[in-house]
C-alpha cells in the first residue's frame, strides 16, 4: 500500500486517500526494507526507470526520517508469532506476510494490503486487516 503512494499504479488514488486521513500511519522496519524490494522488481519489469525509483525511494526516507510515520522495529515477538502461525502448517502464508501480520497484531494495528491471499490469512487469524482495492469500470 505504501508503494502505491509513492509509485503511480492502480491503487494510489486510494493508498493517498487512506495514508492522509492518519496523523501518523504507522510502518514497520520491514515495510522500509520491502517497500524497497518493490520498487526493485518494478525495475526489473521495466515499470519505473532507475532513475525514478531512486527519487521515490528518497521520497520515501525522506518522509520516514521526518517522522510522517510512526516506526515499529520487528521485535522477537513479532517474530515468536509469525512462527508459531507458520508452524500450524494449514495457513497459505509466506514468511514476510506473516511477520506483516504479527507486527499488526501485536502492535494493535491495522494492516492494509492489496494481496488478497493476505487478507485472507489475516481474517482466519483474527488480525485487523483490509484490503485496497481498485475500483471496478
């Protein structure tokens, strides 16, 4: 959802939208390090140029260091509870989502996402979740 904010895409009308009406939306360390990896396959895939993706990913930390976000280091319980959710071996969840999750759960927090699949884990957890959808034509 970040990277719909700062990189033009289906989604950032909206992802503007919701991150506005908070005075301070809250990221994790693993958002930082994500949001990153993001903008790298949008590179891969000829989506944005080097060039562009080094501006929004300025942009980005440029916002973080002034505080626009409330940061949240992923602690050992953050990842005790990723595991232990892994662990029971029914859930379609990937390791990062899982960790998302965990960080939103035990923080208070609620997630957004435009994964699907995400937000499906996260209802069967019990986690506060929403999905970002674009609107239909």
């Amino acid at each position: 959802m970040v990277v719909a904010y700062y990189s033009p895409e289906a989604l950032s009308r909206r992802a503007e939208r919701l991150i506005r009406t908070h005075a301070r939306p809250a990221i994790s360390d693993l958002t930082e390090v994500e949001f990153c990896s993001a903008l790298s396959r949008k590179v891969r895939l000829g989506e944005l140029s080097v060039e562009d993706a080094t501006q929004i990913s300025l942009r980005f930390t440029v916002h973080v260091e002034d505080g626009l976000y409330t940061r949240v280091p992923v602690e050992r319980r953050h990842y005790e509870l990723a595991r232990e959710w892994l662990a029971r071996f029914a859930l379609a969840l990937r390791t990062l989502d899982a960790l998302h999750l965990a960080v939103a759960a035990v923080e208070g927090f609620r997630l957004v996402t435009a994964d699907t699949a995400m937000a499906q884990v996260a209802v069967t957890l019990g986690v506060d979740a929403s999905r970002l959808r674009a609107k239909s034509p």
